[in-house]
C-alpha cells in the first residue's frame, strides 16, 4: 500500500512540473506594461472625477453669483415680505365715470364715519362705559333699538337681578345639564319687565343702541356706529376724545354719488356698502382674485364689469414693533372710464320713454302693457348712444315708471315682421326668392291648421314692395321653398327641417338668437322653438317663433345698415385722463353676412319703401333720409302668475337707421303686449310711431 502511495505521489509531482515547463516564462517587461495599464486607468478616472468637481464647484458659484449679485433685491424682497407685518387701509375711492362728451356721471363723496373695533381683552362694562360717552357726543335715531336689544343691555348692567330672574330649582337643572345656558338666557330674557326696562331714558337707550352695534356680528370685524350725517361738529368732538373712546375711530370713507341723479342709473350699477364688503354671492368670485372680506366692490352691471379698472389702490401700512403703522405705499383712486353715451341724449331718451309709457298705458286696450324699449347706436361702431326701458305699474289706483333698462339685454320678445330682412336674405342665398319676383298676396292655408294672412289684403308683390308693405304671404312662399315644400291649398304641407337650421344660421349673422358681446355681465340669449312643423317655419319666417332681445335687434339692424358686418356692441369708450380719451375701444367686427352685396342693396331699398310709403311711413320725418321695418307680431302672456300662459297679446317692434345712403345712427323701439287680440275693441297704440317721432327728432337736434 505504501508502494502505492509513493508512486501515485510521483505520478502528481510529474505531472506539475511538465506543466511548468509548457507555461510561458514571466519576464521583467511584461510587468512593467501590465502596471503602466493601471496607472494610466487611474489617471484618465481622476481626471475625469476632477473635471466632474470642478464643473460643479463651477454651477456653484455661478448660483450664488446668480442669488447674491443679480437677484439681490428680488431675494432681499422677499425676506423683507416674510419678515414684515404688511396691512392695508380700507378700500380707495373708486375711479369717476364720464359719458362720451366729458360730463360726470358718477362720483364719489367724502363719507365722515363713527366706527368701533373692540379692542382685545376690553370688558363689557368697559364697552358700556364708552357707549355713553359716545352717546353724549353724537345724535343718533333711537327708534332703531329694538327691545330685545335693550333687555340685553339690561341684563348687561344688572347680572345680580339677572340671576335671580332664574329659580334655584333652573339652576339646579343646569348644574346637572338637564337644560343648557340658553335656556337660561332666553328665560332671562322673557322675564324683563316692562317696569325693569322704565329706569331707562334717551341717554340709556342712545347708548343701549350704541353698545348693540358695538357687538353686532363678529367680535374682530370693524362696526359701523354711524355714517349718514355726521355733522362736522360729531366728527371733530369725536376725533378730540378719542383716547377716552376705547375702540372707537373716526375715518373718512366714500360713496357714489350721482349727478345726474336716476338717469341710466341701474346700468351703470352698485357698489358694495363700508359695512356689508364682499358680497356673499360673490365672496369666492372675490376672494380668489385677492380682496379683502371688507373691501368694497362693484356688485352689478358696468361697476361690476369695470371693476378691475375702477378700483382703487388702498393704502399699504408696514406694522412696527410698538404696534404703531408706518405708511409705505401710498393709495390712489381708481382709474376713470368714459362711455359711449350722451348723458343729455340718454336723459331725453328716459323722459319721452316715461311720458309715452303713461299716455299708452291710458289708452283702450291697453290692459296688459307695461313697458317699452328704446336704444340708439351707431352701427358703424358698436357704441349705444342711449338705451332706456321704462315700466308702469298701478298702485293704489296710481300709475308709477319704474325703470326697466336691464330688460334690453335679459327680456326676449317675439320681434315679428321687424326680422323680415333677414329672412329675404335666406330667400336670395338659397334661391327661393329672385330679385324683382312677383307674388300675389294671398291667405296659405294648410290642412288642419288655421289661415296664415297678411295684415289685410295685399294684391301682386314683388320683393321691394313685399317689404314695404310687410306681406306675411310672400315670406310664407319663400320659406315653403326653402324647405322644399309642395303647398296646395288646405292639404299638408311637407318641409324639409334643416330649413331651421338654414334660417337660423342666416339670422345668427345679423345677431338674431345669439349673444351680442355686449359688455354687460348678464345677456340672454332669447327662446328658441323645439317644434319642425311646416306650420312654425312659416311663423319663423315671419319673427313670430323664436324670440330676441331688444339689444340683438339693434345688432341686427346696424348689420344691415353697415352692409353686412356684424359689430359687437359696447358701452366702454376707454379710459379719462385730463379730458383725453386713451386706450380707446376699437371696433369689433364679429362677422360678416354671407351674402351678395346686391341682396343687401334689395333689402336697404325695400327698408327705403316701409318708410316713404309703406307701414313705416310717418315714423321719422323724410328729411333725415331713415330706412326701417316695423313689425308686429301675436305674444303669449301668464296673466295670473301659474305659470300658464293664458292670454294672447300683440307686440310691436320698430327699427331704422339713417341717413339711408350713409347711415350713422339706429333707432330700435319695442313695446310689447301693448293690446290684446281679444278685447273690446280693435284698437292698436301707435305708441311706437310716437316714439319714434321724438326720440328721432331729438337726435337729430343735438347732432346736426
């Protein structure tokens, strides 16, 4: 076994050692390369690790060059802001508003106000004390003290007697939480006799009511005590005693004021009161665009539309260490805006409107009317010289106006034949209506339904004279082409529906059914029927379906009278500086009428015609040169509030520009349900003509 091992032991030496022998031998310059290799890796790795440092030492100092050198005061700025107590002083008066020809129409007034913050830590015996000081200091309508009040201020100044107004037994009850505080409170309360409250004279009550609005509403929020005529001797006695008046401050503030006192009032629209601020239906709206709760604001029409521009700067404060302000930035009024009306055009407008509206409302047959429309513009421009809508009202067997301007942008109205413009220009677009055609003017009547007329009758038309004499029959006939009819006598009468859309789309390019962009914050957009009947395209095609708003049937007739292009109405010339106009609103055109400039041509002529000879003929006088359309048209009214229509009115609507060969200026007037369909007597106001009259006559006075 031992030979064995020694040989097997020999086999393994041998065979090491052959293999030795085949390796390759290790000389001295195979070393050196392999150890040059390496140093050359880690110099080639430090050089890349040491550009890689360097660039980043590199950014670094570009950063703080970039932080400490160019944006110094930006950052500098900003820990000054972090650092620093910022307050504002209450809200600047706002920017003054001006017409067209430079008269002021708002304005503000200097305010003197009583006020009271309730200063931290104050007792209530304290703010007791103040009240009668305040109170022997200024006059105040104590008439305004409710009772409920006074017993508070009773129970205020006498806690002992307020407590035994309670049993031991109720006492007892609270205690053990069988009843709660208010219980408590409110019996108190119930239990203050007439004889408790008798201790008090004016002087208690004065300051009874003082000490109420002391504590009204939130403990941290600024309480008006009195701000409607504050006497200059009550604000200087006031502002003396003030270090005795804890709480109590004496501001100047401001309110609108007007000159032209309720003219074109409700559309240059209302601010928020010093004591209300924001609004709660416009407190987000508000607040998300950065105002204070207490900020006053503009809450309707052109105040709320402007108000980013006719808002002040308030005065900016920096709050020192002693709690004492430091003025840092000074505030400013808000910027003035001149508009597009003639304040003496628009007061002319507001009185024949109200002079008319009464001697209409007089009239027979009137019993359903109550209001009426009028606006002047000019078409070229977009800009509304006047516009007023006026409502009466009976009350107490007397007849009152009440203003109704708001109405021409939110009070849709069925127009009539006043639209039948456009609808002669859907007839020329699509063929169903050949320049100079001839119909004969005669009652359609499709089966099952009632006779659809003209006004009276008529004879042979053609499309000139169709106008003039505002044929429904010729309309009928174009739209039943339109919609590729075939119209026997009494028989049914087949349309193709998409000629609604057609007519729609064509009355939308004038502005009939869609939103002006007038520069108010609210437009309505009018009623648009749901029904395809062959029947209601013939009403469609006489204004007697879908219904407008007074203020896209002036966008509707400048179309016309500016040959074709659609402008967008405003209210908003620019701002006022020094009596200059600047940033001045340029005219927008929204769209132009896709049609053939001699289709328009036919249409101005035939407005020509309504008013030479035709329906419109008297409107205004001829020397002016006026082209229009009147219409008239059958309404639906609710008469007893349920929601149901129940009585069928007629409205007449009236439109016209001039002078025809180079029109400057539109006249819309729209008096809805000025007579009933089924009265008495037949009788119809000719309040639009009259209107017309005046309204015409004066403009005219004033611009040539």
């Amino acid at each position: 076994m031992l030979k064995n091992f020694k040989k097997k032991k020999k086999t393994i030496v041998q065979k090491s050692l052959s293999a030795v022998k085949k390796r390759k031998p290790m000389t001295f310059f195979s070393g050196y390369k392999i150890n040059k290799d390496v140093r050359i890796e880690i110099e080639k790795r430090y050089n890349i690790l040491t550009a890689i440092v360097m660039l980043f030492i590199l950014v670094l100092i570009i950063g703080l060059f970039f932080v400490q050198v160019v944006q110094n005061e930006h950052y500098a700025s900003e820990m000054e802001s972090l650092t620093k107590q910022i307050v504002y002083g209450d809200s600047a008066p706002r920017g003054r508003i001006y017409d067209r020809n430079g008269n002021l129409i708002v304005d503000n007034k200097p305010l003197k106000v009583i006020s009271y913050q309730k200063p931290s830590g104050v007792s209530s015996k304290e703010e007791i004390e103040v009240a009668y000081k305040l109170g022997d200091m200024i006059d105040l309508d104590v008439s305004k003290l409710k009772e409920v009040d006074l017993k508070y201020f009773w129970l205020v100044n006498h806690p002992k007697k307020a407590k035994a107004k309670i049993t031991d037994e109720e006492w007892e009850r609270l205690e053990k939480r069988k009843i709660t505080n208010d219980d408590i409170n409110k019996w108190q309360i119930e239990r203050i006799t007439t004889e408790d409250l008798s201790i008090y004279d004016n002087r208690d009550k004065k300051a009874a009511y003082i000490y109420t609005l002391m504590n009204t509403g939130y403990s941290y929020e600024e309480k008006t005590i009195k701000n409607e005529n504050v006497t200059d001797e009550e604000y200087a006695l006031v502002s003396e005693n003030i270090s005795e008046l804890k709480g109590v401050n004496t501001k100047l503030d401001w309110e609108r004021e007007y000159p032209y006192g309720s003219v074109f009032r409700s559309i240059l629209g209302n601010v928020s009161s010093s004591s209300s601020g924001l609004p709660a239906e416009l407190k987000e709206y508000y607040l998300d665009k950065g105002y204070s709760l207490d900020d006053r604001v503009g809450i309707s029409y052109l105040e709320y539309e402007y108000e980013d521009v006719l808002k002040g700067k308030k005065d900016k404060f920096q709050v020192q260490d002693d709690g004492s302000y430091t003025l840092i930035e000074e505030g400013k009024r808000g910027n003035d805006i001149v508009l597009t009306i003639d304040i003496e055009l628009q007061k002319a407008l507001e009185e024949i409107l109200t002079a008319e509206v009464l001697n209409t409302k007089k009239e027979a047959n009137t019993e359903f009317y109550n209001r009426s429309f009028a606006i002047i513009a000019n078409p070229n421009t977009g800009e509304i010289l006047a516009m007023a809508g006026k409502q009466v009202k009976e009350e107490n067997g007397q007849y009152k106006i009440y203003d109704y301007t708001p109405g021409i942008v939110t009070s849709p109205v069925v127009m009539g034949s006043a639209v039948k413009g456009a609808s002669q220009i859907v007839g020329y677009n699509t063929g169903a209506l050949k320049i100079g055609e001839k119909r004969y003017d005669t009652c359609v009547k499709i089966a099952a339904t009632p006779e659809k007329c003209s006004w009276k009758y008529l004879g042979y038309l053609n499309d000139i004279t169709a106008l003039a004499q505002s044929s429904n029959t010729y309309q009928f006939y174009t739209a039943i082409k339109v919609g590729h009819g075939n119209y026997v006598y009494n028989k049914p009468l087949s349309v193709d529906k998409e000629a609604f859309t057609t007519y729609r789309n064509t009355f939308a390019e004038f502005g009939l059914g869609v939103k002006t962009g007038i520069d108010l914050p609210v437009e309505s957009l009018g009623y648009k029927g749901n029904s395809t009947s062959s029947g209601h395209l013939l009403d469609f095609s006489i204004g007697q379906y879908d219904t407008y708003t007074p203020i896209q049937l002036t966008q509707y007739i400048g179309t016309i009278a500016s040959g074709g292009a659609r402008v967008k109405p405003y209210l908003y010339k620019g701002l006022y500086n020094n009596g200059q106009i600047e940033n001045e609103t340029e005219t927008t055109v929204l769209n132009k009428v896709n049609t053939k400039t001699e289709y328009l041509d036919r249409v101005k002529q035939g407005f020509e015609a309504v008013m030479s000879y035709g329906t419109g003929a008297g409107y205004i006088n001829m020397t002016y040169k006026p082209a229009g359309k009147t219409g008239t048209s059958q309404s639906f009214i609710d008469t007893d509030g349920d929601n149901v229509v129940d009585k069928e009115t007629i409205t007449t609507t009236f439109v016209a520009y001039a002078p025809s060969d180079n029109p400057e200026v539109t006249f819309t007037i729209i008096s809805p349900d000025v007579s009933r369909s089924d009265g008495r007597t037949t009788y119809q106001s000719s309040v639009n003509k009259r209107l017309a009259q005046a309204i015409s006559q004066k403009y005219f006075e004033i611009y040539q």
